[in-house]
C-alpha cells in the first residue's frame, strides 16, 4: 500500500486552509497535480487562493457543523468520484484554563481541533476506502504528545493523536493509511511565536512550508506517524525517559497560564 503512492491527478481535501500550514499544504499539493479542495470558513482567503494557484477549489464550510461536513463529503463525491487523501488541519489555540470564565472556549478548541478532525474523517471514510490507497493526515502537535501550551489546545491534540493511532491499526486492511503529523513550533497566523522568534530560541521556529513537504512526504510513503522539524521527536523521547528533567525545562519555557 505505501509504495508507488503517485499523488498526479489525485484528490485531496484540506481543511484549514485558508491560511498557514493548510494555503501551504493545499499549494504544494497542487503544485504536485493533484486537485485540491481547499477548506475553511473564510471564503475571501479561499477564493484568492484559488485564484492564485490552478487545481484547487475553494469550498466554505466549519467543520464544527457536521451537516456542513456530510455536504462537503457529499459534494466531493459528487464532483470528483473519490477523495484520496483527507488532511485535516483546521484548528485554533485558545485561552488559557485558570478559571470557570475558561471552560466555554476551552470546550470550542476541543471541539473544533478534534470534533472538526472526527467530523471530516467520518465524512469522508467510505469515499476514502473507495478511493484506497488513500491517505488521512492529521495535523496534530508536539503539544499532543508532551502536554504544553493551553489545556484545551493540548487536551484536543492528545485526543488526535490517540485517535489516529488507533485509526491506522483499524483502517490499514481498507487501504486508508493515517498519520499522526505533529508539529512543533510552527509561525503561522494563529500562532505568530513573535516573542520566541525574538529569543535565543528563535531557531525552533519552523515555517508552515515545512510542514506541507512533510505531508507531501506522508502521501507519498503512508507513515503512520512524523514530527516536524524530525529534531522535536527528541522532546517526546525526553518527555518519556526523563520526566523531571523535562518538567524543569517546559517550566521556564511554558509558565503556568
């Protein structure tokens, strides 16, 4: 299943991508043939994107509306005959979790970056098994794997990457591969990083192009799992070997909210 992967002519769907890391993703896709319907709820930004790059459509929806979800699945289908690789990006930071004020926007990112990947992927999974070999890539975080940042955003990227672990062991025999791609400091719109670009650290900060050739990448070979920059995959490994350590070190990166 994960050899010969030509994505030439193929259709990708990504959510998100009215901005950062998905108008990467959903640009370099293009640029490889594929025919790209470009997501998100901001049509002004989709309809320039599309203009800007041929081979990918502009469709309006939220994906935390699962009847605009189904519509989306539906018209795809409609269209195209096949979906043959899903990514699902859209997503959002949120505030802080110190207080009762918190829990309704806290409850939204959750919603949004998990709810909206469950929605698109349950969409999309009969298109997707018609259209095997075909790909789902979920855009994840490093913060789904080592706890930092914003409870609800780390809580919500937990919960996909423990999903899209269990979905590439239970999806694999219908020729859908899935992967868990996470992220680690990444500028983008959302989540400029100005002040860590400022720091000494300011080295860490990658650029959404780095995480569109690391999908591209994923079409091609089917990888149930990659960290981008691949060098974060060391603070997972700390986050499990050497537990105080790490701690110490997230503290003066990541003061309590």
């Amino acid at each position: 299943m994960n050899v010969g992967w030509d994505p030439h002519g193929r259709i990708a769907v990504v959510t998100g991508a009215s901005s950062g890391i998905g108008a990467a993703t959903a640009r370099r896709l293009a640029a490889l043939g594929m025919q790209v319907v470009a997501v998100a709820r901001r049509g002004e930004r989709l309809a320039e994107l599309a203009e800007e790059r041929p081979g990918i459509e502009a469709y309006v929806a939220d994906v935390t509306d699962t009847a605009a979800v189904d519509e989306l699945a539906a018209h795809v289908d409609a269209r195209y005959g096949a979906c043959h690789a899903l990514i699902n990006n859209a997503g959002a930071g949120g505030p802080g979790f110190a207080a009762r004020g918190d829990l309704e926007a806290t409850l939204a990112v959750i919603d949004l970056n998990l709810g909206g990947m469950l929605r698109c992927t349950a969409a999309f999974a009969e298109l997707l098994t018609a259209s095997a070999p075909s790909r789902v890539v979920n855009i994840a975080s490093v913060a789904g794997k080592v706890g930092v940042g914003p409870a609800g955003y780390a809580a919500s990227k937990f919960g996909m990457v423990g999903a899209s672990e269990a979905l590439a062991t239970s999806w694999a025999p219908r020729g859908v591969s899935v992967c868990q791609l996470n992220p680690g400091f990444i500028a983008t719109e959302g989540f400029p990083q100005a002040e860590l670009r400022r720091s000494p650290l300011g080295r860490l900060v990658g650029r959404p192009e780095d995480v569109a050739r690391a999908v591209h990448d994923v079409l091609l070979h089917g990888q149930p799992e990659r960290t981008v920059p691949r060098w974060y995959r060391a603070v997972v490994v700390a986050r499990h070997l050497a537990p105080p350590a790490f701690r110490a070190a997230i503290a003066r990166v990541d003061p309590p909210a």
